[in-house]
C-alpha cells in the first residue's frame, strides 16, 4: 500500500501515516480492489479490519485538541473579578508586612483559599458538563453499512477503514471518500462538499487524468448524501485526508455565533459588571467620606470591602451552571426519547409555536391494520391494532360466532386468502412482532387469528407459483394446493376495480353465484364507503384452474374468470397517546400541522381523530399550494393545518411561510426529501427508527421511538429548563443583591443602627470582606445548581410560546430581584442593631456577636430566597419538597455556616464569635421575613392575574 496526499482540487495537507489510493477516480474496479487488498463479494475480514483501524486510527474529522488539565485550571482564574481578589490578595499582604508581619495574614489567607475553591468548583462544574455531551454526542453517532466477512454490518462511521467496501442505498450518509464498484441508478447530493445543487448521477467506469472534485463521478465523499439508487464502493481515504476533511482543516479556526441565551446572559453579566464595579466605587467613596480613615490598615479594610462586594454582586459560576444544567436537561430528554444534538438548542424547542408533523409513524402506530371486511352478505369489524395477534370480530357489536354463517365463511376467506397471496411474514423477537415484508401484506396475517377458523384454512394451502405485484396490474396471484382434495387455486389480492373487472362469479356463503352489474355496483359501493372513511382497500378474488406445468412460470393469464370474495378495510390507526399530546399542545398556545403526501380523505379522518382539525375541515392538496402566491400562502397556513398530496417543495414552503409570519417552527421528517425542510426549520426532528442519515444529520433533535407524543414531552421539557435558568438566576441576583444593599445601606447608615458607636476602629462596616466571600461561596454554587434540576413547580404548559426576542430576564423580574435583595438588607442590617447598644433598639452583644448575626442572618435569608426563587408567582409551599437535591444543597449550605460560626479556626478566619440559642432563633426568624414577604408580593401578583 501507498501514502499519497494528491488532492488537486483542494489545498495541501501536512503529510500524516494514513493510507490512501493515489487518484483512484483513474483506477479500473479490479486494479482498484487489488490495491486495497479487499474483495468486492466479502469485503475485509473483521480482523483485517481491527488492523487497519489500528494503524490508521478512526474516520473522525480532527477536533479541537483536548485542553490539558493545567490549562483548564487555568482557565478558572482567567476572570476579571478573580483578578480584583488577587490583587486584594496583595493588598492585604503588603498591609501585614508594613504592619510588621505579625501573626498569619488571615484575610490573605481567607481570600486565597476562596479563589481556590470557586476555581475547583467551576473545574468540576465544566468536566460535568463535557461529560454529558460526549454521552450525549454517543447517541447521535452516524453509521454506515459495511461488507465484513462476507455479509453486510452495520458499524460507526468512525470505524470504516480504507478498503472497506460500503453498501449504500438511498437515504444514506456516505460515511468516507470512495471509489464506486457498482451503482444502480445511483444518486448523490454533494452541495455539502461541491455547492452543486443538483443531485450527480454516478457512474462505476474509471477517468483519465486529473478531474476536478466535482467531475469524478466514480466516487463518493465523506458528507454527502444518497439520495437515490444504491451501490457499492472501497473506500479509499478517511478522516482528515478525506475532501471533508481538506475543508474541515480551512474551517478549524472558525468560532459558532453563540446562541440568542448565551447572547442574553452575556449582556446581563456585562452589565452587572459595570452595576456592581460603580457601586463598589461608590461604597467605597462613602466609606472613605463618613468614616474616619487615618491608616493604611483602614484602607485595606475600604478597598477589600469593595473587592470583596464587587466579586460578591456577580454570579461567576453563572456560565458553568448553565452549561451544566442544560447538559443534565439534555440528557433528561434523551431518557424520555428525544435526543437533543446541541445544548442551546432547549430554548428555541421551549417558543416553538407551531409542530408540523408527518403523519406516518408519528402521528400513528406505521402498523397498517385491517380493521374491516366487507363482503356480500355484510361488514364484520376487527378491533386490536398493529401487528399483534391480540382482538376479535364483532358484527353490529356482537360476537361474529353469533352472526350469519354466510358472512363468517366469507369473511373467513377473504383474511385467508390475502394471506395466502402474500410474501410477508411475522418473527417474534424478544416479545416484539417484526415485519419481514410489506407492512400491508402483514397486516392480512395479523388480522387471522381474530377471525375463527381462518388459520386453519391457511394451513391447508401450499404454494405452487406466483405472479408478482406490478404497479402496472395492481395485484398479485399465488398459486395454491389444497392439501386434503389436491384443488389448485389461483389466490388473487389488489385493487377491487381492478380486480372485479377480471371477476365473473361472487362468494356468497358457501356458494358462487354470477357477478352481475347490480352485484358488480354493489361491491364497487362498499369500496367507496370504505375509502370515504379513509381506509385502503384490499379485494380478494380466486379461481379453481388446472395444475399448471410446474417447469414453467405462472403467467397473468390465469387472472381471468375470478370469483370476488370481498374486501378488505385498511388503515394506519393513530398512536393512542397522540391525542392527549395534541390537546396539551393546544394547551400551551402551540399549533399542531399534519404534512403528508397520503390521500387528502385519509389525512383528513387521521387528523379529525386526533383533533389537529375538527369535522369537515379538510386537507390542502399539494397542486392547491403551487397556484398559491406569496400572500396566498401566508394565509393557507393561518388557517389551514392538514396538508395531503405535498412533494418536498411544499414542505419547505410551509416552514418558510411560518417562519415569515413570526412563528418558530418545529417540523418532522424521515425521508431524503426532507432534509431541506428540516435544515430550514427552528428545530428539524428526525426519526431515530424510520429516519435516513442524512435526516438526522440535518435535524437538530432525534426522535429514538418517532412518537409525536415525545416532541410535546420534549417541549415541556425544553420549557422547563428555560423556566429552571430564570429560577437560578432569580435566586442567584436577588441574593447578591442582598449582598450589595447590606454593605452600602450598612456603611450609609452606621451611625443610626449603632455601629459607629460600637467600635473602636477607623473604619466600621456591616461584614467584613471574608465573610462576604464566604457568602458567595457557601450560598452560590450548590443551590443554584440544585435549581437547574428543579421539577416542574408551575403548570410551564398553560402559557403561550416564549417570543425568541423575549428577555430572560424582563421587567418584572428585575423588580422582584431589587426588592428581594432590598429586604435582605434591612433584615440583615436590622439584626445587627438589635443586638448592638445603641442604634433604632436597645442591645447588649459586642460588635463581633451583632455583626456574626447579621452575617448568619444573611447567609439564612439566601437560603429561604431559595424556595421562593422556585416560581415568580407561584407560593414556595406548592411541591416544598418535590426537589431533594434543593434541600441537599440548602442543609450543606447551612450546616457550613453553624461550622463558621462555632468552629475556633473558622472563626478567627471568618471573624466571628459564638452565637447562643437566642441569638440563632432570632436569625432565623429575621432570615424568614424574606420568605413571608414574597408569599405576600406574589398573592399580588396572582391577584392581578
């Protein structure tokens, strides 16, 4: 084997150990195999496989390097606000050495060991969010079908080896670059690599020379897509030295837009930075102004006060929670089926407005049921669904056994003889049916055991012959022998007017008699009434022949002079569980379309029946939508929300007119044709069953089980987390906020609640910097985390769409953070006077007592704003205890604060004193007016609806 790098069309590479085939466009298909050392029937052996993945290493295109650990520490510290309590660092030790170094610089000491620990705890927070979208990012792994010892395996892209040979059939992803070995009306969609719209016709014969990418119709490229026909072909590059690949190392430095939430937190942090630094200033300044500053000591008491309340005031973490609790969320769909390929994604999936989906396998079962037989003497139902033998026959509701005879033998034969003309059959695979077979033919076989005596007229069939199913004839015959008398039989099934035209007798009961035009109308009837009710019909007819030559081939000849047995009602029925979804998505404000290329008739019945449409509406045919103009289009879909009989086109036509009447939209797809609607739709869903590659390779969402009942359960979902963001960053503001009124109104007001007059230093303040760190590191990070797993505390789907342009954070929301940090403030600030002498009332504690209450107090009253966080209107009483890792996260967060409080090594640390019970039970109950005030503001707001 060779190492060339020859691309011509694209730039050149960095030589690496990887194996390809010098211009293998130019190769014949023999010279080509021997080169690759494989065989065209068998393909490479699984060992022979496992070698070269070894040596070449997997077919990935080349990622990011991974970060090393170092780095990624790093990275923690890499802040603006870690820089200002460094520097606070060094302030405070050249403090102490000015001083004359005596004893340990404690506060130096308090805050280093605070910049360690909230660089541990976003290290943490970052790793648990890489890992659940790696585990994530193994859901979504793209396959290819593969020859590997001789029979066809399907394995991980990543996986394929040069001189694999790939089995491609339409629908699929080409998995690497290849060299065609035998094409079959063979298709290619390459806009993702050449930008050529139109799909390439390929070819197997070799070319001369040098050909441009785009000429070199002999191969297949790594990201491209089939789209029709299938073939076969050895693949002759992988990884990085595929065309993708060439591009891929253009693109490397290339940096995604962030998302419109990344955007929105962004332009909160930033202004929050600015806030918080003018209001350090500013503090600061009055500090300085209302306190007699005389030392260097009292202004590094000043400076890391501000420090301390600026590095306070903003939600550092804020980023690796959010991608922490987005991962998590992500991950919860994917349990519940719906696999999420990119985080950011959750919000636009919570204001979709509008779900456009397939009917076939979403909005039903994708089980084609008989569910009734009409005949000569009368209609029988089956009840049951799928391919299951589980149900029965009734007549007007009644046990069939209890009906005529004449309709019971009729019946009889016509399941009988549908599944004796039939090439399908059932496997039962651990409990679940599996079709081998058209599902329609199946579902004749499904239908026997509902019927009595039907299987046992099968079994005394054998098969002579057949003649297969055109679209031309629209039917096909079996030829059977009836064991017990050696009668040969002619078993017909397919269209009935096509059948009744060859049909010159018709069973009743047990006898034939002559298909007259009134019968002949008669049966043509029945059909019609079966079609008007949206079902597919199936005719049987037979005829007894003589046994043909058995060494030649059945010809058409013998569908002629047929007895019509009846007819067969077929139909997809509804999932039982779309129906609830589409009433709760109606619910939630969402509409529910239905776009299919079935009949308009069967549309219609499927979507009355799940109540997307009510009576009589009906579907918009595809040829209505072309004569439609910009406007006209606009106004189908207002009002329109079934859609039959649409080709590719239409569908993209659909999303593109919803999306330009402001509605975010989510739309399913399975198929090649629907990539294009899928890519342009806000949230494209593809099925994870009957999906292609190249669907869920445009799709941002994956359905695993292609149930439209997952996509509303991944809606509420997706509400949920975005509701879950606003709670921790309600939680995580108005708590710094607390913060931030407690240091300033403390400093502005020390005189009237007693702290001038309490103490004996230049310069006295409400909390000391290391306590305010404390805060933010105790109250912080667990808590809010523990929010972004919160269930659901208010009913997310009784309110209309999210608008995308909305703010995560409006007007409302601003207030409730101002006055919740307002009244932890004075809660704070009133504690501290109680306990101090002098001040609005009469106390007796030392400064260091009063000033540790007030300091627990706060630290309490954060820890009450984490239950009413839970919901802007909604009391924190509703599911208290729905959430156990909150009040995991609530009773760590208070058992530290007893241990700052009591533990002697954290109390030189921190600067606080014992508290006894008195002083405890009394910040307790201060610490809850923060939550008695909020049941209060939210009452008003219920009150005003």
């Amino acid at each position: 084997m060779s190492v060339d790098h020859e691309h011509s069309s694209t730039p050149a590479r960095a030589v690496r150990p990887r194996w390809t085939l010098p211009q293998p466009w130019t190769r014949t298909v023999p010279d080509l195999l021997a080169a690759a050392g494989t065989d065209a029937e068998a393909g490479l052996t699984g060992q022979e496989a496992a070698r070269r993945l070894a040596d070449h290493g997997p077919n990935e295109l080349r990622g990011a390097a991974p970060v090393p650990l170092w780095r990624r520490v790093a990275t923690q510290f890499q802040e603006p606000l870690v820089y200002l309590l460094l520097a606070a660092v060094v302030v405070s030790v050249v403090a102490w050495a000015v001083e004359g170094a005596r004893g340990v610089p404690v506060d130096a000491v308090v805050i280093a060991v605070v910049v360690l620990l909230n660089g541990v705890i976003g290290l943490v927070q970052e790793s648990r969010a890489d890992t659940a979208v790696a585990a994530l990012q193994q859901l979504t792994t793209a396959t290819s079908t593969v020859l590997r010892d001789g029979r066809p395996l399907v394995v991980a892209a990543a996986d394929l080896v040069p001189g694999d040979v790939l089995v491609l059939a339409e629908g699929d992803a080409v998995g690497a670059d290849a060299r065609l070995s035998a094409a079959t009306g063979l298709k290619v969609s390459e806009a993702s690599l050449t930008g050529e719209s139109a799909a390439v016709t390929k070819e197997v014969d070799a070319l001369v020379g040098t050909v441009a990418l785009g000429d070199r119709v002999n191969m297949v490229f790594k990201g491209t897509a089939v789209v029709q026909g299938g073939g076969r072909a050895v693949v002759t590059a992988t990884g990085m030295d595929t065309e993708m690949g060439a591009i891929a190392e253009m693109l490397e430095a290339t940096v995604e837009d962030p998302s419109p939430l990344q955007q929105d937190i962004a332009r909160v942090s930033t202004m929050l930075g600015i806030t918080v630094v003018v209001i350090a200033v500013v503090v600061m300044a009055v500090t300085f102004l209302v306190n007699d500053v005389s030392s260097l000591s009292d202004v590094v008491t000043v400076l890391l006060l501000g420090v301390s309340l600026a590095v306070a005031a903003v939600p550092e973490g804020l980023p690796a929670i959010l991608s922490v609790v987005l991962a998590i969320g992500v991950q919860r769909m994917a349990r519940r089926n719906a696999i999420v390929k990119k985080l950011h994604s959750v919000e636009t999936l919570g204001s979709a407005s509008v779900i456009a989906s397939d009917k076939t396998g979403t909005l039903t079962k994708n089980e084609m049921t008989i569910e009734r037989v009409v005949t000569a003497s009368g209609e029988v139902r089956l009840t049951g669904a799928g391919y299951r033998p589980e149900g029965s026959a009734l007549v007007h509701g009644r046990p069939v056994e209890q009906a005529d005879a004449g309709l019971l033998t009729e019946a009889r034969m016509v399941l009988a003889g549908g599944s004796l003309s039939n090439n399908a059959w059932l496997e039962d695979v651990d409990g679940e049916v599996v079709v081998h077979g058209d599902p329609t033919e199946a579902a004749f076989l499904a239908a026997l055991p509902k019927l009595p005596g039907a299987r046992e007229t099968v079994a005394r069939y054998r098969r002579r012959g057949e003649v297969p199913f055109t679209s031309e004839r629209k039917m096909m015959s079996t030829l059977q022998l009836r064991a017990d008398d050696r009668a040969v039989r002619v078993v017909t099934k397919g269209a009935p007017d096509v059948l009744l035209s060859r049909c010159t007798g018709l069973q009743v009961g047990d006898d034939v008699v002559g298909l007259t035009e009134d019968r002949r109308r008669q049966a043509l009837a029945d059909v019609e009434a079966l079609s008007a009710q949206a079902f597919r019909t199936l005719g049987v007819a037979y005829a007894e022949v003589a046994e043909p030559d058995p060494h030649r081939a059945l010809e058409d000849s013998v569908e002629q002079g047929l007895v019509y047995v009846g007819t067969a009602g077929i139909i997809d029925p509804p999932r039982p569980e779309v129906a609830d979804a589409v009433r709760e998505a109606h619910r939630a404000g969402i509409r529910v379309l239905m776009i299919t290329g079935d009949h308009p008739g069967t549309a219609a019945r499927i979507a009355t029946d799940l109540g997307i449409i009510t009576e009589g509406e009906g579907a918009v045919t595809g040829p209505a939508l072309d004569e439609l103009d910009g406007p006209g289009l606009t106004e189908t879909t207002r009002r329109s929300s079934v859609y039959a009989r649409v080709a590719p086109q239409h569908k993209l036509a659909i999303v593109d007119a919803l999306q330009a009447d402001g509605h975010v939209v989510a739309m399913t797809g399975d198929g090649v044709n629907d990539a294009p609607a899928l890519k342009s739709a806000d949230i494209g869903i593809a099925m994870g069953i009957t999906g292609t590659e190249v669907t869920k390779q445009a799709a941002r969402m994956i359905l695993a089980d292609d149930d439209f009942a997952t996509i509303v359960a991944a809606v509420r979902q997706g509400r949920t987390i975005f509701e879950n963001i606003k709670k921790f960053l309600r939680y995580l503001l108005s708590s710094n906020m607390g913060e931030v009124a407690t240091v300033f109104f403390g400093v502005v007001l020390a005189s009237v609640i007693g702290l001038t007059d309490a103490s004996a230093e230049g310069v006295v303040v409400p909390l000391l910097a290391t306590q305010i760190l404390w805060i933010n590191l105790v109250t912080d990070s667990t808590p809010a985390l523990a929010m972004g797993v919160d269930p659901e505390v208010d009913d997310v789907m009784a309110r209309r769409p999210r608008d995308p342009g909305e703010r995560i954070i409006d007007g409302r929301m601003w207030s409730g953070i101002l006055m919740i940090g307002l009244v932890m403030g004075v809660l704070t600030l009133l504690t501290i006077d109680v306990f101090l002498p002098g001040g609005l009332v009469e106390g007796a504690d030392s400064l260091e007592v009063a000033r540790t209450a007030g300091f627990t107090t706060l630290v309490l009253a954060q820890l009450f704003n984490v239950f009413n966080s839970r919901s802007e209107t909604t009391s924190a009483f509703r599911h208290l205890f729905a959430n156990r890792w909150l009040w995991g996260a609530v009773a760590l967060s208070a058992a530290l604060q007893v241990a700052v409080v009591h533990v002697p090594f954290l109390q030189v640390a921190f600067g606080t004193a014992d508290l006894d019970l008195r002083h405890w039970l009394l910040c307790l109950a201060m610490a809850s007016g923060v939550l008695w005030f909020d049941e209060l503001r939210k009452l008003v707001l219920r009150r005003r609806g």
